[in-house]
C-alpha cells in the first residue's frame, strides 16, 4: 500500500475502519530486528542532556509538528 493511498484513507471522509487500522497497523510496524530499537530512547529531555553531560556525548533531538502524512 502506498503512502498516498494511506493518506487519502486515513484524510478522507469516512475516515479509517477498525479493521483497515488493524491491518496497516501490522504492515507497518517495522521489524523488531531494526538496529534503532536497541537505543535506549529518552522522553525527558533534561534526562537525556544530564545522562550526555556524564557519558561526554552528544543528544539527538527528534521533534515534529504536525500529522506525518501532511493531513490537515
């Protein structure tokens, strides 16, 4: 399914059904091979700069505004 096609599900009038949901749910979830889901990810920020500060190395930032897929 392609991302437009998601779109246009997700952004249209009728919305999206439980069972459309359940099914793209599980298409794209990304495997848990995945390298990035060892990280241990930090929600606190001043967690984040305090455990940087003692381990000297650097924070990466991930921040959004808005819905992923340009909805409005």
């Amino acid at each position: 399914m392609t991302i437009a096609l998601l779109a246009a599900l997700i952004c249209g009038p009728d919305g999206l059904s439980e069972e459309d949901f359940r099914r793209l749910h599980e298409q794209l979830k990304p495997p848990t091979s995945e390298p990035w889901r060892s990280i241990p990810w930090k929600i606190s920020l001043v967690e984040a700069q305090n455990q940087a500060a003692r381990e000297k190395k650097p924070v990466f930032i991930w921040a959004m505004d808005g819905n992923p897929l340009g909805c409005g």
